[in-house]
C-alpha cells in the first residue's frame, strides 16, 4: 500500500516539513514519485520515519540517525555497535546536563547576591558587564 505524505506524517508522527528535509539530506534513501511527481509511502517508510522520530525524540542528532538507520537496516548488525552509538549519545547528554547543572548554580548564586530592592546595585549586572561601567 503507497501513500501520500500527509498519510505517512499522520500514521509515523513525524510532520510533512522534516519528512522533506529527511528526504532532502538523504536519510529515507531512494524515492518512489507517482505520475505527479508526488512522493508515494510504503509501509516500510513509514516504519522507517517512526524509528527516526523515536531515535529524535531521544535527541539522537543527523550524524547519528545516519549510523543508527544503517544498522537498523542491516540484518548482520551487530548490538555492540548499536549500544556503542547509544553510549556515545548518552555521554554527551550527560556532559551536557553537567554544563547546564554548572550554569544553574552560577546564576542561582548570582540570583542569591542580588537584594532586588530599588537600589541599583546588582550583582546580576556587575558580573554580566564584568565590572565596566556602562
């Protein structure tokens, strides 16, 4: 059974726009075009969008959803590779959340210096402007 794209975006999640621009950069692989010129769906497309909207909603990035996609396609796929791309990802979410718990202290520090009264000393400001006046 084929498809429009508006199906397809209905039945894996994913909205029309970024099944273009996955179609665009290559991801789904060749296109089947109608005599419209019109994308035509086959039930493994859609299979195939749902995994790349799951592996995007747990913030695999393009370069990943392209190793990712390949082993998936691959019935010789090794999961040690699979888990080596997953681990790979999850270390850098952690690295991420540490910069961000890092951030978060700094500007609760710094929300915990200002008195927010109606003077215009602000320790918010001195630390943003490094100390120069404006």
């Amino acid at each position: 059974m084929s498809m429009s794209i508006g199906a397809a975006a209905a039945r894996s999640g994913v909205p029309p726009k970024t099944i273009r621009y996955y179609e665009q950069i290559g991801l789904l692989g060749d296109t089947v075009r109608r005599a419209n010129r019109y994308r035509s769906f086959s039930e493994a497309e859609v299979a195939m969008l749902r995994f790349i909207g799951r592996a995007r909603r747990l913030g695999f990035d393009i370069a990943d959803l392209r190793g990712l996609v390949a082993l998936w396609r691959d019935p010789a796929r090794s999961s040690a590779d699979v888990k080596a791309l997953a681990s790979q990802h999850l270390a850098r979410i952690e690295h991420k959340i540490d910069e961000l718990q890092s951030l978060r202290h700094a500007l609760a520090d710094l929300l915990a210096r200002c008195h927010g009264d109606d003077l215009p000393d602000c320790p918010i400001i001195d630390e943003l402007s490094g100390g120069a006046p404006p």
